[in-house]
C-alpha cells in the first residue's frame, strides 16, 4: 500500500477520474433519453440503476485485465483488416447505436402526438436491458483507457466509482434538461450517432482522435444554448407586449 504515499498515484487517480466523467457523459446521455421513455415515477429509479450497473460493469472489468488483454488479440481479417474482439463489440455497438439514435430521431420527426398517447410504455426491464447492452460498449472503451493510463488496479477501481458517483449527482439535472428542451434532445440523439460512426471506425482500425468529437458536440452545444438563450429573450419581449385587438388598438379598461 505505499504507492499511496506516491503523489504521481493522486495526479493519476485526478486525471482519470476527470477522464472517466467526459467518457461517461454520452453514456448519461443515452441513459436519461431511455429513462425519459418511463413513467415518471420510474425514470428516477431507471437512471440510478443504469449507472450502478455501468459501475459493477466496469469495475468487473478491471478485475478482468487478463481477458481484456486476450480482447485485443486478433480473431481473423477482413479485407486487410485484423477483427479482435474488441472491434466486434464496438462494431455491434456502434451499429445499435446508431439503428437506436436513428429510431429515436425518427420518432420525433415522424411520430404523431396523438400516436404517442396510445402507444404502450416500454417497460422496466426492456429500458435496462438497452442499457446494459450500451453499458458494455462504454464500459469497454473506458477501461482500455484506464488500463492504459495507470497501472494499479486499486487506482482505476477508485476513478470509477468516483467518476459514476459524480455522474449520479447530476444525472437528473441532465435528463430533465434534455426532456424540457425537445431540440436538445434531438442534438443528443445526434451526438449518440456520430459516437456510433466514432465507434465502428474504431472497430474497422480507422481512429477518429476523441478530441475532434468533443470538440464537435461542445461546439454544437454551445450554438444551441444561445439558441435557446434568444428564443427565451424572444419569448419574455412577446409576453411583455400589451395585447392588441383586431382593430389595431388597445382593449379598452374597465
């Protein structure tokens, strides 16, 4: 235990934590889209089981550092390219992600209010399967990530629990957000197809550098919260108008 004494150990553990919350983020992302399609009552519970199995997930993981490693071994090739199994999970996953993002997306655009009244709530177990399957995806990029960056175990474990932990805290200011502001959520569901091109890219040896796609949605994000900053300037300067009758003048007092 004297590598806690270490002070590159704390500088490691800080970084990866941080690095662990800007992974997690289009994770949180998917999880309050998902949970959003709840009962209300259940969103809540929806999103806390979500993250804790992201959590356990990942954290199994670390523990399985042998099998991560035979992950990375190739399985065969395709057209000059060598599949591990690494590249078919993000393959899958980036093709679920993107069939998931474009269903979504299609709903919204597509999609009649009064359908959306008559159509059946998925349930529980439907939703955290979803989860589940994208946790695996995530899970799998961020703890190649960590083993990459650190060495200790213990280390990784805690950045993990930390970063899910802070993730957690702000999951349901997140997803109410996302919920009030229908083009935010259609910029989400943009961001989650553009991290499943990211991801098959990944999968087909074609490395698209993290930054250019964060750099993107931060951009992206950052237009549309001065959208929605004049649109609500727009919306107090009309409220503040007086009324205006038919023939042009002001309603006349009591």
């Amino acid at each position: 235990m004297n590598w806690l004494s270490d002070p590159q150990i704390w500088i490691a553990l800080t970084t990866l934590t941080a690095l662990e919350v800007v992974l997690g983020i289009d994770n949180v992302v998917f999880i309050s889209i998902l949970a959003g399609k709840l009962a209300p009552e259940e969103r809540e519970r929806a999103r806390k089981l979500g993250l804790a199995l992201a959590m356990l997930m990942r954290i199994a993981l670390l523990l399985s550092l042998a099998w991560i490693i035979r992950l990375t071994s190739p399985l065969f090739t395709v057209l000059s390219n060598d599949i591990s199994g690494r590249d078919l999970v993000l393959l899958v996953g980036g093709l679920f992600l993107i069939a998931k993002s474009t269903h979504e997306m299609h709903d919204r655009l597509e999609g009649e209010e009064g359908e959306k009244s008559l159509r059946v709530r998925p349930s529980m177990r439907s939703v955290l399967t979803q989860i589940v399957l994208l946790d695996i995806v995530f899970s799998l990029d961020s703890v190649i990530t960590a083993v990459g960056m650190v060495e200790e175990v213990a280390v990784m474990v805690a950045a993990v629990v930390i970063a899910v932990g802070t993730m957690l805290v702000f999951a349901r200011a997140i997803s109410e957000f996302v919920e009030r502001h229908p083009t935010i959520k259609m910029l989400a569901l943009s961001f989650l197809l553009l991290i499943g091109v990211a991801l098959i890219g990944e999968g087909l040896d074609r490395h698209i550098p993290k930054g250019y796609i964060y750099f993107a949605m931060a951009f992206s994000l950052g237009v549309e919260m001065l959208n929605l900053r004049v649109r609500a300037r727009a919306a107090a300067v009309h409220l503040r108008q007086p009324y205006v009758s038919e023939a042009g003048k002001p309603p006349a007092s009591d």
